[in-house]
C-alpha cells in the first residue's frame, strides 16, 4: 500500500522509469510463456524448448538490470527524514524499492499474460498479420492447452528475480572501519578505538581505486570466451529455420559458442568501470588544462556508477555487429528473414534495456555531481567551460571504447569465415 501511494505522488520522470520496467517484464514474461507454449505444442521438441527457455535469461537479465538501476535511482524509495520519521531505515526503504518493481513487474506479467493469450487465439481473433496467418498458433502452441502450474510459475519468474535483486543490491550495508595505530605518551604504539561504524544504504558507486579492480577480471573473462567459441566454432552456415541460428552445430545452436558468447559478454560488463576509469586517467595524463582536467576526474569518479551499463553497451553493440555479419555473409540477401518476430521482439528488449539502463545511471551521476557542479559555478566557472567538459568525456569514452567493440566483434566472428 505504502507503493502504492508512492507511486501516486511520483514524479512524470519517475512513472516513465517505472514504464519501462513494466514494459521490459511483460517483454520477457512473454519470452517465456512463448517457450512454454511451444513446448506444449510441440512434445516431441524438447531440445529446442530449453533452447528457447535459455535463450530468455538474457533479456531477463537486461529486465532485472533495469530495474535495479531504476530502483536506484528512484527519489520516492529512497532513505531520508521523513522516511526515518515514519519508521522506515535503510533496511525497510531497500524492501520497499524491492516491492515497488516487483509490483511492477507484476504489472507487466499480467499484461504479457493477456497479449499471450489474444495471440494464441484463445480470447478471439487477433488483427494482427503474424498471428491471422496461423504463425502464432504454431509458435505459440495454438489449440494446445497450457498448464497452469507452468504458467503461474513463469509469470512469477520475472518478479522475483526482480525483487530479490533489488533487495540485494540496495541492501544496507557497513564500510569496513579503519583502525589506524596512535601513539601513547611514551612512544608506544597501540590501536586506536574504531570509529563507530556508518549505514550505508543503496549501491553507492565504489570509490575510483576500487573501480579498476574488475577490469583483469572483465579482460580474462573476455580473453577465455572468445577463446571457448573459437573452439567450439564449426565453419557451417547459419540455419535460418533454427532459434537465433547460429553457424555451428546441435540444430544451430552449438553450447560452446553459446557459453563463449556469454563470458566475452560478461567480460565486457565487468570491465566497463576500469575502462571507464583509465579512460579519465588517459585524459587527465600529463600536464593537463582545466577542460581536460576536469572531464578527466568527472570519469575517474563516476567510472563505478556508470561503467557497467557502458560495458553492457559494448557487449551489446558487439554481439548485435557479430549477429549481423554472420547473417549478412551466410545467408545473402535474405538474412533479414531469418529473424522471426520472437528473436526481433528479444533483440528490441535487450537494446532497450541496455539503453534504458545507461541513461538512467547518467541521470544518477549527473544528480550526484550537483553540488560540485553548483561549487564551480559559485567560483566563476562558465557554463561552456562545463559542457564542453562534458562533451570531452562523451568523445573520450567513444574514442576508447568504439575500436574496442570493433576489435571483439572481429574476433568473434572471424572463426566463422574459415
């Protein structure tokens, strides 16, 4: 209930953020109800059912990315006086950021439910082509009847994957205390007492040494996944008739160039805040100006709030530059065929989330800097000392991170061109 009301007196930034995270759980609800029709309309299918049951953890994991960074983000949910007032801590207001997008999540599986339905012809006829035509009835295992536990289980999928996410990153938690020796009267070291210890609620960005601490773990990761799927690689064509075909084998979806796939990803997410950051170091190196040097510590200290999202850009533009060209080179002029409307609907997922995601830890880090911002105005700084402050970051990011997606993305596909 609480929410609830919270949700009524929300800002139009605020409802549009918490828009997109039902829209992205009915989108990945439906992913998974349509696995699960085509698995009750096709028994003898059960291989390509899981496939398709696996292949929806991407955009289930783009969905719950989302909504942790919304959840974040969110001003409605999060601690302050007048939560405290009411008796809501950092605890209790974690909780709530957690109902709050599992509620709207929920929101979205039902939405999902009923276009689910309406598309398999069980609450009449639909005008749309794809499904007049008797696609949908194929696909979506029309005439079939689903079962219910099935259904209520992966309609709750998205919600509680969403909320136990949510509760886990926004979780309050305790800096480790630093004790640092002092000296007595006569010389002798001892240990100080401990501070007393401070809360700290939410995913507050980690400090710009500790974002770097990922980027050998984001490169190894990267470096053994391009190396699994140059293994498990064939030098086949596409399947244009197999889910997200790609050249290889097992009915076009080989798993070891699936898993490399998944770790190369996976690497570029966890690397996305140490690029962030040598990318401010890079334009802060030497004897730097005002302008460079000011776009330079702006990265290096929001490199931990925004470079995940930036590494999940890269890993996306990546395998959406690979995709295309394994399509383009095996399947000619009519690669576009072969992504049907489920692998579209995915693929315009992911990319919203991904995008969703970014321009929300933007907005974050931009509310963060505030003060400083409003510092360097008070002490003279022009406004066009700032923007360009800004567009410098932009153009330093894209310069480092651009050849980068190009080169992975090479990679990736150049075992496929044997």
């Amino acid at each position: 209930m609480l929410s609830l009301r919270l949700a009524r007196g929300a800002g139009p930034s605020v409802l549009l953020r918490r828009a997109l995270v039902t829209v992205a759980a009915a989108g990945a609800s439906f992913l998974l109800l349509s696995a699960l029709g085509f698995a009750s309309g096709h028994p003898d299918g059960s291989q390509d059912a899981v496939g398709r049951l696996l292949w929806c953890l991407v955009p289930l994991a783009a969905t719950v990315q989302l909504a942790v960074a919304v959840g974040r983000a969110d001003p409605s949910t999060g601690p302050g006086p007048g939560f405290a007032a009411a008796g809501v801590g950092p605890a209790r207001a974690a909780l709530l950021a957690a109902v709050s997008m599992s509620a709207a999540c929920a929101l979205g599986g039902v939405l999902a439910l009923l276009v689910f339905l309406h598309l398999r012809g069980d609450l009449g006829g639909s005008w749309l082509d794809w499904a007049g035509s008797g696609s949908a009835g194929r696909q979506l295992g029309g005439g079939r009847s689903l079962p219910l536990a099935g259904t209520v289980t992966l309609l709750a999928v998205v919600p509680v994957v969403v909320g136990a996410a949510c509760a886990a990153a926004l979780w309050p938690r305790q800096p480790r205390a630093v004790h640092q020796p002092v000296r007595g009267p006569r010389g002798a070291r001892r240990p100080a007492a401990p501070a007393r210890p401070t809360v700290v609620t939410g995913p507050v960005a980690p400090r710009p040494h500790q974002a770097t601490s990922g980027l050998p773990w984001g490169i190894a990761l990267t470096a053994a996944g391009l190396a699994l799927q140059a293994y498990a690689s064939g030098n086949a064509p596409p399947l244009p008739d197999a889910l997200l075909a790609v050249p290889g084998r097992h009915g076009g979806n080989p798993p070891g160039v699936v898993g490399g796939w998944a770790l190369a990803a996976l690497g570029l997410v966890l690397a996305g805040p140490g690029l962030t950051h040598l990318c401010g170091r890079l334009l802060a190196v030497g004897r730097p100006g005002v302008l460079r040097l000011l776009a330079g510590r702006m990265l290096q200290q929001e490199a931990g709030l925004i470079g995940r999202p930036v590494g999940a850009l890269c890993a996306l533009a990546a395998a959406g530059f690979t995709v295309l060209e394994l399509y383009g080179r095996a399947s000619g002029p009519s690669g576009a065929h072969a992504f049907g409307p489920l692998t579209g609907l995915g693929a315009a997922l992911v990319t919203l989330c991904a995008a969703a995601t970014a321009l929300t830890a933007v907005v974050e880090a931009r509310i963060a800097r505030e003060r400083t911002t409003a510092a360097l105005v008070r002490l003279g700084a022009p406004a066009r000392l700032l923007r360009g402050a800004a567009a410098l970051r932009t153009t330093a990011l894209l310069a480092l991170l651009v050849p980068l997606v190009w080169v992975v993305a090479h990679l990736t596909a150049m075992p496929f061109h044997r």
